[in-house]
C-alpha cells in the first residue's frame, strides 16, 4: 500500500473544504429566499410547502439519496 504523504492529505482536505463550502454556498442561496417567503408571505399551499420543507430537513441522507437512486437509475 501507497504511504500519504502530507501533500496528498493537504490537497485530500482542501478539495473536501472546497466542495463543502460550493455546497453550503448554493444551499444559502436556495434555502434563505424560500426561508423569507416563507415566513414573509401568506399565500395558497404555505402549509403544505413547509410541511414539506420540515420532512426533507427531518429525512437522513441516507435515505434521501436511496429515493434519489430509485427515481434516476434505470434498475433503482
């Protein structure tokens, strides 16, 4: 087996920092215009919305990313 050395582990955690943070980025950018409708806004379905909103934060993801492999590949 290959021994890490510290360049490879430096650039191992700095691609997971990079991605982690593209992720947080498009989250925030997603996540707090809804957070303001939500609590802003009254309109028609609001209830349904966020009971929505509440079952995906409350769903693992684990199990998010089985319904995701069971709705996109062919055989899920």
């Amino acid at each position: 087996m290959e021994e890490l050395d510290f360049a490879m582990i430096a650039e191992i955690t700095l691609r997971t920092l990079w991605v982690c943070g593209v992720a947080l980025a498009l989250s925030l950018g997603i996540g707090v215009p809804i957070g303001i409708a939500l609590g802003a806004r009254r309109f028609a379905g609001r209830t349904l919305f966020i009971s929505s909103v509440n079952a995906g934060m409350g769903a693992p993801p684990v199990v998010v990313g089985l319904v995701c492999v069971m709705l996109f590949l062919r055989r899920g």
